[in-house]
C-alpha cells in the first residue's frame, strides 16, 4: 500500500506535526498489541501515541478530534474490561506511560503529586524515604498499573479494608477533554491556589474524573493524599469448613475497622498460591519477611514461621480468611490482632498459619508474572460490590451460575477460584476468577516468564474460550440484578442502562459538555 492510499495518512501526518518528545507508534505489531488487552481484541486501531507532557497530549487529543478520531486512553494495560479496546479502526490508543515523572512530595502537607503514568510501586518507593506511604497503597499489579488507568478504574486492594480504593486518596486531578482542554479539579482549580489542601471546594469535580473509564478525559497528573508509615505491622490467618462463616467474619472484622487487608479465598485459591512459586520465589519472599520486621529476632522468628508454615495446609478444603493489621505500637497492634482472633473463632474459624498476607506484604509489587497462570492459562476476573447484609446471597446466586455450568466448566478445563474482600468499613467484594487454556493475545507475551522463554504458549481454545464469554455475561447478569456495583466498568458492565433515568440524564449531558462529538473512549460506561 503507497503513503497516498492509506486511509489514515492525514491523521498520521497530523500526529507527527504535533509531536515533540512523544513517541507515534504505527506498525502491524504495534497497533495489534495497542488493540487488546488480557480478555478481548478490539477493532485494530489507527495508531497509538505516547505523549510526554500534558501539553503534548493536548496536541494530540485535538488533532484526533479534529478528523473524527475516537480517543482511547491506557495506562498500564492490566485489565481486561474493554476499557481501552478500540471501537472501531478509526481509533488512536494514548499510552500514558511516557508521563511517569513524580511531581513533587510534600511532607508537610501530606500530599504528592504525580503524573498519571506513575506506576504504585514507583511511588511506594519514592515516599519510603521520607517515612510516607499511600492509605491505599496499590494493586497486585502495581509494578506496572499506573496511577491514571486505578482512577480511571477503581485500583484497590492493599491498605483497600481500611482505607478503600483509589478513589479516596484524590485531593486533585488533570485532566485532558475531548475539547483539548486542561481540566483541573479539587482546590487547584481555584486560581490562586498554590497548595492543594482541600478536595471538595465547592461541589466534587475530581469525583466525576475517578472511575470514568476514560469517558470524561484523559488523565495526565493527580495530587493523592499520604500517611505516615504504621509502626507496627502484624498478620493473621484462619480457616473456615463452609463460606457463609467465612463471610460473616470477614464482614465484622471490617466494619469494626481492625486490619488493612481482610480477604478470603476459597479451597482452589489457597492451595494455589501456596504451591505455585518456586525454591528462588520462596528464597526471596523469606528474606524480604526477615527484612521487614524492626527487629532482628523478631524478623527471624517471622522467617522461620513461614518457612516452617508453607504448604503445609494446602490440600485441606478450607476457605481461608487473611489479614494484614496496622497499628501505632505493638500493644495496639496485638490488641487488634486479639480482636479479630476472637472473631474468627466466633464464626467457628480455626487458626493458620500466617503465610499468605504475609508473603503478600513482603513483595509488595512483584514482577507481572501473573499476567498468565503458572502453566500459561489465560484468566479472566469478574467482581461486585454490595453491603455487607448482602454478602451471602451475593455469593449464593453467583455460584450457582457456577454450578449450573460445572461439567461443561471441567470438560473445557475450565477452573474457577473466588477471592472476596471488604473495602473501607461498609462494602463486601466477590470476585470469581475463570482459568483456562488458550491461545495468548499479546499482553500475555509481555509476561516475565514468557519473555524468558519459561512458558510456552497453549494452543487455540476457542471452546472453552466462548464458554468463558458465557458464564462471564451470565454472572455480570446475576450481579446487575441485585443492584452490585463493579470497580472496572470498561465495555463489559451495564452502567447507564443500570441507572435511574434522571442519573443517566444528567451523565449524558455532562458528556456532551465535556465531548461534544462522542470521540472521548466511546462506549465505554454504555456512553457514545
């Protein structure tokens, strides 16, 4: 095909003219690996862009819009809702991973500001010294999820029992329109601020911006709130013969606000993550154990735990419950580790050992090799959010979907693990997990130990592939019955549909204020 036939050459030409230090990314390759993220293929884009400031992202943004280009924001490419899948050819992909600077810290006044291609990890590291760390502190995936893409999709997970998601660390955001604006929220949006130290001055336009999916904006720099590192940290883990007391005590250790991490997983998962690592893994995750503690004895004393706990209750068919509690001194930290011992043996738990959240805790951020499943399977995760009164029946009505589909599920090879949790001290989260193997797209290629040449890539399993696609949308439908909320909406949850009318209007009218032509990541929240 000559330059002159190609259908996107003005856009191209476009881009180039207004690209300073961003990179433009063209090739089959490229625009095939920009096109898919961990579930789905979108439509093949035009192209993808990386831009390297918000000024350039402006240019960017513009001379899509300008030629009836949608824009689609990414940030570390992790998930696998649709969110940044293409709709359609005529698509540009922003990669916002080129903007990774940390802005400034500020231990004063308890805040850092961060360009929105910063991953967790990067900025877990860069507070330690200081003494600081996040409330929320990031995702499993925070080696490489980005501040903007958990914005955009609800990240949560550790620090997630105490203080929730992503969400709550927002004292301000920059963002980007679909009119090639800079959008500015929180207390920097008044002009004569000079410190953000208030979010909701006046009504909250940061929350607008926070799980949007990239409907509303791209995300180029956000100002998050900090703490100060607990003195003290402990952990704690328990077994459970039947899930509804599993539950129950998960549900109680979080309204009375007692741990950082609560979460359960059910038999198939703990003996997973049990006995999928390696003797280097388990080398390394002990060290970094003895590491952590203040004390030296005491660290040795966590490392022989673990080492000696291990694998040990692998095969016993128990949900285990896991907990990471934080306190100013050790006297507060045992106090709430007796706590929520009392209440795992009220709900007819039985001590574990602490491995898990301890290991957890230990490698914090670990390398992405959970991109694909220890013998390369793909795997797709689903979730919901209800009160906690309604946790059980959550559970209840989503697995019997499960069972209902349980020989197709083992003739496919099809495995299913749950994992549930508590955020802040008011939601219960489900999340079931489907395991298979297929064929890889090419996000699972970007996996450490697929890199290394470690894993080899299952062959094409389109059967068990549509079975997943089925059981999938029959759990979402189970999950928009009772009214669940999702953290990662993307093109996979009903979120305008789910709405009351007045809701839906008053979202689609801010959508068009904000992208008047529909261009700005369409489709994703059901909004065009």
């Amino acid at each position: 095909m000559t330059h002159s036939a190609d259908p996107h050459a003005p856009l191209l030409q476009s881009l180039r003219e207004r690209l300073s230090t961003g990179q433009l990314y063209t090739n089959d390759s490229e625009r095939a690996f920009y096109s898919a993220d961990l579930f789905t293929r979108g439509e093949r884009c035009a192209a993808a862009v990386a831009p390297a400031s918000t000024a350039e992202t402006q240019a960017l943004v513009g001379a899509c819009v300008e030629l009836g280009y949608a824009v689609v924001p990414r940030g570390g490419g992790l998930t696998y809702v649709g969110g940044y899948t293409p709709p359609g050819e005529r698509s540009v992909v922003f990669d916002m991973r080129q903007m990774n600077r940390i802005l400034s810290i500020c231990p004063e006044d308890m805040y850092v500001q961060v360009e929105a291609g910063v991953t967790w990890k990067q900025i877990h590291e860069a507070l330690a010294p200081h003494g600081l760390r996040l409330p929320f502190l990031g995702t499993f995936s925070g080696a490489g999820a980005t501040v903007g893409g958990g914005l955009s999709n609800g990240a949560l997970f550790f620090g997630s029992a105490r203080y929730g998601t992503a969400a709550e660390l927002v004292m301000g955001i920059e963002a980007v329109t679909a009119t090639g604006e800079r959008l500015l929220t929180g207390q920097m949006a008044v002009m004569k601020c000079g410190k953000p130290a208030y979010r909701t001055f006046g009504p909250d336009l940061s929350g607008l911006l926070v799980h949007d999916s990239g409907a509303l904006g791209i995300k180029t720099a956000a100002t998050l709130r900090v703490i100060h590192q607990p003195d003290c940290n402990g952990f704690a883990s328990f077994g459970f013969a039947h899930h509804a007391d599993a539950i129950a005590a998960l549900s109680e250790i979080g309204r009375r606000d007692l741990s950082e991490e609560a979460y359960v997983m059910d038999p198939q998962k703990t003996r997973d993550a049990l006995t999928t690592s390696g003797l280097a893994s388990d080398i390394r995750t002990l060290w970094r154990v003895i590491r952590e503690e203040t004390s030296l004895l005491r660290g040795l004393q966590a490392g022989l735990k673990l080492g000696l706990s291990g694998r040990r209750f692998a095969n016993q068919p128990l949900h285990s419950l896991h907990l990471t509690c934080s306190a100013r001194s050790r006297r507060g930290l045992q106090d709430d580790l007796a706590r929520v011992a009392a209440i795992a043996h009220s709900y007819n738990g039985i001590n574990l050992p602490d491995s898990i959240p301890r290991a957890a805790r230990a490698s914090l951020f670990p390398p992405l090799e959970g991109i694909v499943g220890p013998a390369g399977e793909r795997w797709v995760a689903l979730n919901a959010k209800v009160a906690h009164s309604d946790g059980v029946a959550l559970y209840d009505r989503a697995e019997a979907v499960i069972q209902r589909h349980a020989d197709q599920l083992q003739q496919h090879g099809i495995q299913v693990s749950r994992l549930l949790a508590v955020l802040s001290n008011h939601s219960f989260s489900y999340e079931p997990v489907l395991h298979w193997k297929d064929s890889w797209l090419p996000m699972h290629h970007q996996a450490p130990q697929v890199q290394q040449g470690h894993l080899k890539e299952p062959g094409d399993n389109p059967e068990a592939r549509a079975l997943a696609h089925q059981v999938r949308a029959e759990l979402i439908e189970v999950f928009s019955e009772m009214g669940a909320a999702s953290n990662q909406i993307g093109r996979t949850y009903p979120y305008l549909s789910a709405l009351h009318p007045e809701s839906g209007k008053l979202l689609r009218q801010l959508k068009r204020t904000l992208d008047p032509h529909g261009l700005m990541n369409p489709g994703v929240l059901e909004l065009y």
